[in-house]
C-alpha cells in the first residue's frame, strides 16, 4: 500500500511539474512574412515583430520564405512541416500570392484555379489536423496614381483568397485592403518610409542604394504586424487571451 500510494504521489509530481502545452501559430508565406538575413537588413518580414505580441504559452513559427508560392510551398515541402507539426487548437496563417501571380516565373507560377486548389488543401489539411486556418490576402505593395491615390496591387488573387474563403467558412483577413489603407494614411512621399528605401552608400547591405516597394523595413514590418494583430483581435478567438504588449525599454 505504501509503495502504492508512493507511485501516486511521485506520478502527480511529475505532471504538476509539466509546463503547459503551448498554443503554436504556423505563419505560412512569401518574403513579405519571412525573417531576414542580417546582409539584407533592413528589410524586415511582418513575421519578425509578430512574435512579441504573445505571452509565454504561444510559440510562433515562422515558415515563410522569400520567392515562395503556394506551389513552391507544397513542392519545397515547407507545408508538410505543418501537417507534420500542427496540433488540435493551433493557428495556421496563411498568405500568399506575390508570387503565384508572377506569370514569368514559371516555377512559382499558381494560376488563379490552381492557386485556388491549393489554399484549399491547406485549409482542408490544417483542419483534418483540428488546427484553425486562417487566410489572408496578400499585403499590398506601395502603388499610388499621380493624384496620390494607393492602388490596388492584387486584384485577382486577393479576390481568389476571398472567395475560398468564403466558400471553406475560414477566418480571414483582409491584409490586402488594410495595408493599403497605411499606406494611404501616410501619403504617396511619406509611405517610402515603411519599406526598403535606400540611396546609395546610406546601408552597407546596399551600396548601390535599393528602392523597393514590395518589401519593408523594421517600421514598415511593425506596422504590418500591429494591422495583423488588430484584425487577430477582431476575429476574437481564444489567441485573444494571450495578446501581450511588449514592454518598451
């Protein structure tokens, strides 16, 4: 009887020392998400500041990388990470379509019926796993008229995410818009400020200067981020609960 009750006590020792099982978010996409090289500072992917909203229970891992696809996603096997790693009650954010609208790169290339069957089977397959899917549309690039107007940048291929989104009922987010919309609220000279700007010999990374409108610098990432994170809020899941704000120092 003594060693019995022994057994009992060692064994509730043992898992109330366990830590808790942590909610992971699975951040699926293209460089406009992925974490940088420090020789392509500052460019910076959205994905990077995201990791410092969530308390101790949430991990986040950052698949996405730069030129990917959902084609390439799948071929490159970077989606069987998540089948292979997703749990019951994890979060599977998925964005993609820089680069599956991208014609002249025949390796990356999804037409719009293609790109449409494979959001599918991620969102298929992340539910089969009972992880949540959650769609978004590709973050707009910096495009305004000369009224200085922002452009819609994605027009078939954010509709494609909607419309499967629509029809599979997943939590969406509309990136493409609401990106826009920051940039707008910066204007057409100011919002240069959130990307990769550079004039030559101002960044050793790039001594040539770069003047990019699709990729952002640390601002333009923590904005991002924080868009991200405002429409998180709104989709009011249980991540709610663990949003933290990171302290300043």
């Amino acid at each position: 009887m003594k060693k019995l009750f022994a057994s009992i006590f060692i064994t509730a020792l043992f898992f109330a020392g366990a830590p808790p099982k942590k909610t992971k978010i699975w951040l699926c996409g293209d460089s406009t998400i992925a974490i940088k090289q420090t020789n392509t500072y500052p460019e910076t992917g959205w994905g990077m500041p995201f990791v410092y909203f969530w308390d101790s229970t949430v991990q986040v891992n950052n698949l996405a990388k730069n030129g990917r696809s959902t084609k390439t996603f799948i071929s490159e096997l970077l989606w069987k990470q998540v089948v292979d790693g997703a749990e019951e009650g994890d979060y599977v954010f998925i964005q993609f379509g820089h680069n599956d609208e991208s014609k002249e790169k025949t390796d990356r290339y999804a037409d719009p019926e293609a790109f449409k069957a494979n959001l599918t089977k991620f969102v298929n397959e992340a539910r089969a796993l009972k992880a949540i899917p959650v769609l978004l549309t590709p973050v707009s690039r910096r495009k305004f008229d000369t009224t200085g107007v922002a452009q819609e940048t994605h027009i078939i291929y954010s509709a494609l995410v909607k419309e499967v989104a629509d029809k599979e009922k997943v939590l969406f987010i509309d990136l493409d818009t609401k990106s826009r919309a920051l940039y707008q609220s910066f204007g057409k000279e100011n919002s240069t400020l959130l990307f990769v700007q550079l004039k030559p010999g101002e960044h050793p990374n790039y001594p040539d200067g770069r003047i990019d409108n699709t990729h952002f610098n640390e601002l333009g990432a923590r904005l991002i981020a924080q868009l991200v994170l405002k429409e998180v809020k709104a989709l009011n899941t249980n991540l709610n609960s663990h949003i933290v704000v990171p302290k300043v120092k």
